[in-house]
C-alpha cells in the first residue's frame, strides 16, 4: 500500500534527522535541501540510499539533481510508489 505524501514527509523527515541532526520541524515540503537546510552532496546521496530502502524505491542518479526541495522528494517518492 502506497504511503500518504504526508507519511512519506514524515519517513523523510527522520532520515534527515538521523544523517544531519536538524531539527525534524526544519524538514518542510518548500526547503531546500542544500540552501535551506545546509545538506552537502554526500550527506544527500545516503539520504537518498536510506529512502530508498525505507520507502521501497528506486531513485536514479539522474533524477536526484531534480530534488531539490523536500517537497520534490516527497512528490517523487510517492509518485514511485503507485
């Protein structure tokens, strides 16, 4: 079953806690991930590798320079879902 687009923020937002240690109210759909919340390259790529294996998705290298803001990464996690 296909998680909600808030139940995917949620996921993502732990898994941005857990890797960079920002508080969970920080991780909103308009942030973004390198101007807003300061999250270098390779902090970026594990996080994408844990929402991969916790949401049960496969997301391309090339598709992750499109996720810009968490919004975009929960919009995309969700739409891999269906």
């Amino acid at each position: 079953m296909a998680l909600s687009e808030n139940e995917v923020l949620e996921g993502l937002a732990e898994i941005v806690v857990d890797e960079t240690g920002i508080d969970a109210a920080e991780v909103t759909l308009e942030k973004s991930f390198t101007d807003d919340l300061d999250i270098d390259s390779l902090s970026m790529m594990t996080i994408v590798t844990l929402a991969e294996e916790k949401f049960d998705v496969r997301i391309p290298d090339e598709d992750v320079k499109n996720l810009v803001t968490v919004g975009d990464a929960v919009t995309y996690i969700t739409g891999a879902q269906a």
